[in-house]
C-alpha cells in the first residue's frame, strides 16, 4: 500500500511538471503573438565593400547583395546603404560617393525596383511588407525572422 502512494505522488508531480511546462508553454505563445515588437533600428544595413569594382573588373562574380531584401513597416523600414568602396556606386536615383551612407525609408508596402550598379545583375527589388498585426501574424512574423536568423 505504502508504495502505491509514492507512485501516485510521483505521477501527480509529474502530472503538475506537464501543465506546469504546457502553461510556460502556452504564455510564450500568447506574449509573442501580443507582445510589440521592438527594434534596436528601424535601419536594415547594407554595406558595399572596399575593393568591390576592382574585382569586377577583374572578372570576379562579386555578390554582395541580396537579389531581393525584405523589409517590414515599423520595425525595419528604412534602408541604408554604406559604399566602402573606392568608386562612386547609383541605387535608384542616388548616387552614394566613396565613403557616403544613403538612407532610404520607406512608408508605403509594396515591391519596389532599383537599378543597382554595387548588384552583380545591376537592379535588385526591396520588398516592403505591412507591419504584422496582433496574434497569428505576429507570431508567423516572429518565427519567419527566427528561422532567417537561424539559418
């Protein structure tokens, strides 16, 4: 009898481990799909490094940028730029001088396309989505950013 009582304490603790943990669990989820999300900078940073005209001259497939950036209004909706390099680079309408940031934001989501001479194929597209709202989207947000990070 007396270790019968010691199987059910033990299966009762175990039975509160479980939704203790299925309560963490869930709150986790609950203040992810809520919570604001916060950003150090609303800045996604892109830099053209030293030397990157040189090596195309010489031949080399310099890929320095993404063909596609993805941006998020509120959160990462400004894009800056930062030529390293030793030649003037054109982004759009802007031409960056050795050494210049150009800042771009932006407050309209859509797909938008730049002609791009520090780009490997001379234009590339930033895409802007709307910030996510409240509850699934944020968390799918949340988890997309995690994975990208991840990987």
């Amino acid at each position: 009898m007396r270790g019968g009582g010691v199987l059910t304490r033990w299966g009762a603790f175990a039975t509160g481990s479980v939704v203790l943990a299925a309560t963490l669990v869930l709150g986790a989820l609950v203040w992810a799909a809520t919570a604001p999300i916060a950003s150090a900078s609303r800045d996604e940073l892109f830099e053209i490094p030293r030397g990157t005209y040189a090596r195309r001259m010489a031949g080399d497939k310099v890929e320095i940028l993404p063909d596609t950036i993805r941006l998020t209004l509120g959160i990462n909706d400004v894009l800056l730029l930062r030529n390293l390099d030793d030649v003037p680079q054109v982004f759009g309408p802007a031409l960056i001088m050795p050494g210049q940031s150009f800042r771009l934001p932006f407050e309209v989501a859509s797909t938008y396309s730049f002609a791009c001479t520090a780009h490997a194929k001379g234009a590339m597209s930033v895409i802007v989505e709307p910030g996510p709202a409240k509850g699934w989207p944020t968390l799918r947000w949340r988890a997309r950013q995690w994975l990208q990070r991840s990987s």
